[in-house]
C-alpha cells in the first residue's frame, strides 16, 4: 500500500512558537512509514465571517514560516493562495497549493496554480466549491491537466451548502470525482463548520468528526486534511472545528485501521 497522503495543521499561522509546536508533534507523532504527511498553515484567511477576524501573517511572513517549518522538521507543507499573482511565488516554497473552495470555479486562479506546479514541481489542490455537485469538478480536472499530469493534482471533498448554516458530505462524491483520474482528499474538519453559525464567527459540530472521517474512509477517499490545534477552544480560527493536537495519533490509527480493511475487500 502506497504512503496515505495527510494534511495536517493549524487553520491559520498564528505565530512562529505554535507552528514549531504543531511541527513538532506531528514530526514524533505521525508515522512516516504509513503517511505522507504534509503540515498545513494559512497565511491568510481571506473568507472570514467579520471584518473583525484574524486573518494571519500574510503572504512574506507566512511563506518565512512555512520556509522554516520545512527545513527545520524536514516535513512537506501546504497552504492556501487566494490571487492568481501569488501562485509562483507560494509554489517556489510549499509542497502542494491549495486553492479556497469558494476560488475553485475562477479559471484564472486554477490554471495559474497549475503553471506554478509544473514550474516548480508542486502539487494543486483543488476544494470542491460548497456550491458544486462533485460532477461540476470534471471541468475544473480538465482546466489543470491541460498543463500538468492528473497525478500532479488533488480534489478535495470539504461538504455542500444544504440550508441556512449547514454543510453535508455527499459519500457518492468521493467516487465520481475519482472517476476523473486524480486522488481526492477529505477535509475531515472544515466539512464540521456552521458558516456563519455563531454570527460573527463561523460554528461548527467537532463530535461529528470521527462518523464523517469513517464513512469517507469506506466511500474510497484517497487521503485526509485535518486542522489541528493544542488548544482549539483558543484558536484564531476555526476554534469549534479544529481537534485538539494530542488527539491526533489515536484518530489516525482508527483510520488507519479501517483503510486497511477497505483497501483489502
């Protein structure tokens, strides 16, 4: 069995100290023999609920720490870009671009990124817009793989607009985007948020984590993004999502466990 892919991290880069902290942990603590992991921090949150929401470091200052994190730990990492004009310089740093999930229908976002990875040898991943069917994500395959090889791109399945606040994970989608010919991703967290559920800040239902992660896990899904934090109730973003860090090693290995058994039925 090839090594599944993680995504592991805090939402959002809230300082150097805890980016360390994170790396850390996940460096002792996730097996680099099972995984392929990737530790992932935002330097910007560009869709917040309030104009008075922590948003990160930004672009310079992320990228330094996303730059020091991989040299340090020795790990991939990931992070989101919200402008066609910072593809190539994000690309020239991290493993794998991630474009937003509300950004997955602009063209110019998606085929920009795409030119940055075959440029510098980088990943795309693409979030499924909340406003998409997982059959709408054919177009956006076909828009990065005029440039790179399938194998250079992920689809990220992270829940579907249903009703006022809500989100639901469509188990059907994993296989169709995968019919496409790329490896697709659960977002094991974000598909937890209440958009907009707490007023000014975005709500979220972190007991459901475990039942969602286990049922993309049997639908096929070929790898897992998951925010971590060492304390999400104090967390700049995303706090009702997030799990907390230490336990972490005990979901992977449940996981684990039954990606094993589907891989051999």
């Amino acid at each position: 069995m090839s090594k599944f892919p993680v995504f592991l991290g805090p939402c959002v880069l809230e300082s150097l100290e805890l980016a360390k902290t994170v790396a850390e942990f996940l460096k002792e603590n996730v097996d680099n023999n099972q995984y392929d992991l990737h530790f992932k921090g935002s330097f910007d949150k560009a869709n917040r609920s309030s104009i008075d929401s922590y948003r990160g470091p930004g672009l310079d200052e992320g990228l330094k720490i996303l730059e020091y994190i991989a040299k340090e730990f020795e790990l991939k990492t990931i992070t989101d870009y919200h402008h066609p004009d910072q593809a190539l310089a994000v690309s020239e740093v991290v493993d794998v671009l991630q474009v937003p999930a509300f950004l997955s229908r602009q063209t110019d976002m998606v085929v920009e990124g795409a030119k940055a990875c075959k440029k510098n040898n980088s990943k795309l991943k693409v979030k499924k817009g909340q406003f998409l069917s997982p059959e709408d994500t054919k177009n956006i395959v076909e828009k990065v793989t005029t440039i790179i090889p399938a194998n250079q791109m992920y689809l990220t399945e992270r829940g579907t607009s249903f009703g006022y606040n809500s989100l639901v994970v469509d188990m059907t989608s994993f296989a169709i985007m995968k019919s496409y010919g790329v490896e697709v991703i659960h977002d094991a967290t974000h598909c937890l948020q209440r958009p907009g559920g707490l007023g000014k800040s975005t709500g979220g239902r972190r007991e459901f984590l475990m039942p969602l992660a286990k049922a993309a896990i049997a639908a096929g899904a070929d790898g897992l993004f998951l925010e971590v934090h060492p304390n999400p109730s104090k967390a700049l973003s995303d706090s009702t999502t997030q799990l907390e860090l230490s336990k972490l090693p005990n979901v992977l290995n449940k996981l684990m466990t039954l990606k094993k058994c589907v891989d051999n039925l």
